[in-house]
C-alpha cells in the first residue's frame, strides 16, 4: 500500500522509525485540498475547502507496519484516521492513503504547506 507522510514519519523526523524495513518511493504533494495544522509536538493534516497543497513523502508500507502505524497515531481511540489522499502528479493516479487528524483544529497554527 503507498502511504502519504507529512510529518514525525518523515525522514529526520522523530517517529520515522516506524517506517524501518519499508520503501522510499519519491518525495510528493497533495491536491490543494488539505490545511496542516502544529498541535504542538506533531502535525494535523485535515481536508479543507481553501486546501493548500502538502509536501511529503511517498511511501510503499506493507500491512504490519499499518497495523502498528494506525496503533501510533491513535487511530483506535479517534486521534487519527488513515483514509485516502489526492496527491499531484506524477502521483495522482496512485492509490494513496494518510492520516487525517480528527480532532477540533480551532486555535491551531496553520503551518502552511510543510511541517
């Protein structure tokens, strides 16, 4: 499965970890369709309707290591949610998934297009 990471499982990034043993496929961008907020130690990636185009990562994960990933950012108890994004080419005809933050974004910095 090809998995869009835009923060702390980044490369260099504090929970990359998680990503041991699996590939790198190419730097990426989403549609303009989405705002990153900073909830304090980690990024909130949210659909929106005055998106703005997210770069990260692009990467092949193979179905352990989702399963440890949506444990990691809370998918079980509504922290996260891992759905489908849109990215730009040359990745838009790929299926992609992310995790979406759930939680109220009200008072967050926006962060622009990166964390």
């Amino acid at each position: 499965m090809h998995l869009f990471v835009y923060g702390t499982l980044k490369r260099e990034q504090p929970r990359h970890q998680y990503l041991a043993g699996q590939t790198f496929v190419a730097d990426a961008a989403t549609r303009p369709k989405y705002r990153l907020y900073n909830v304090g130690k980690y990024p909130a990636l949210i659909p929106h309707s005055e998106g703005r185009s997210i770069v990260g990562e692009l990467w092949d994960v193979d179905e352990a290591c989702l399963r440890t990933l949506d444990r990691v950012e809370g998918c079980d108890f509504g922290l996260y949610a891992r759905k489908p994004v849109e990215l730009l080419p040359p990745h838009e005809s790929l299926e992609v998934a992310t995790y979406f933050y759930l939680q109220p974004v009200e008072g967050l910095a926006d962060c622009g297009t990166s964390w």
